[in-house]
C-alpha cells in the first residue's frame, strides 16, 4: 500500500496535485494539500512530476517499515 507524502514546508497550495491525481488522493485545506485518500493511489507518479516545487513523495509503507528497523 501506498503512503503519500506531502512536505507541508514547500507545499504552497497551488491544487496542481488535485488536479492532476485520477484517483482523487488530494484536497485542498486552508491554502495546503493533504493526501486523504492514500488507499485510492495507483502510483502513477502524476502529483510528483507535476508538483512544481517537489512537496510529494510516494513510498510503501512496507519500506518506511525496514528503514525505521534497519536504518537508511
């Protein structure tokens, strides 16, 4: 499964990632975009590449597990 990161220190709320996500991941509050439908996202990369200042991230959360456990 997915986990959709969001860096809310560049996001700076354009709705670029709403409206570019087919699965409908995103919305927009209070002028920032949060990802709240992670279990919708297909991985197609479209939030990353059209995000213009590199706020998203994608992983698997299995991933973010063995990094926490073996460090990297």
């Amino acid at each position: 499964m997915p986990r959709v990161i969001v860096d809310q220190s560049r996001c700076i709320g354009c709705g670029t990632c709403y409206k570019v996500c087919p699965s409908g991941v995103f919305v927009i509050k209070r002028g920032k975009s949060y990802p709240v439908n992670e279990d919708k996202c297909v991985m197609c990369r479209a939030c990353i590449t059209h995000c213009p200042t590199g706020a998203i991230t994608i992983a698997h959360r299995e991933e973010e597990h063995l990094k926490r456990l073996y460090g990297g």
